[in-house]
C-alpha cells in the first residue's frame, strides 16, 4: 500500500507540473483531463483507506477473541485451583 500512495503522489505532482506549464504555454487545461485525473487518484486512495481500515478492524477483532480466550482459560484454572484443597 505503501508504494501504491507513493507512486500516486509522484504522479500527482508529475501531472500537476505538467498541468502547470501546459497553462503558461496556451493559456487553458483540459478541465475534463484534470477532473478525471484528480477523481481516478482519489478514488484510488479512498479504496486503499477503505482496505486498511477493514483489515485493521480484523485484526483487532482476532485479537480480541484471543484475549478472551486466554481470560476464559485463566479463569478455568483459578476456578481448578480453587477447588483442590
């Protein structure tokens, strides 16, 4: 993911250069070409927050089952140990 962000931002600012010195050459952009641009490479990075957000979400949840799991077998042997004497 990390290099997807990186090679979006290098290719925003590429384009954006681009954009930049084809405006001091004839004095327009292409508006549709820069809409289109700047949507595809945000689209591009919600899809990637969206992907990390859910696989943090799992992972925080396989976590959370095996902390209970570890608090129901500690509390199973504190319950064994308290009823051997």
């Amino acid at each position: 993911m990390d290099l997807i962000l990186l090679l979006v931002f290098i290719c925003l600012v590429i384009f954006t250069v681009t954009m930049i010195r084809l405006f001091q050459v004839y004095g327009s952009v292409p508006d549709t070409l820069v809409t289109c641009v700047f949507a595809t490479l945000g689209g591009e990075c919600g899809i990637l927050g969206w992907i990390k957000t859910n696989k943090d979400k799992r992972q925080d949840r396989r976590w959370q089952r095996e902390d209970m799991k570890r608090e129901r077998e500690a509390m199973e042997q504190a319950m064994q140990q308290t009823e051997e004497p």
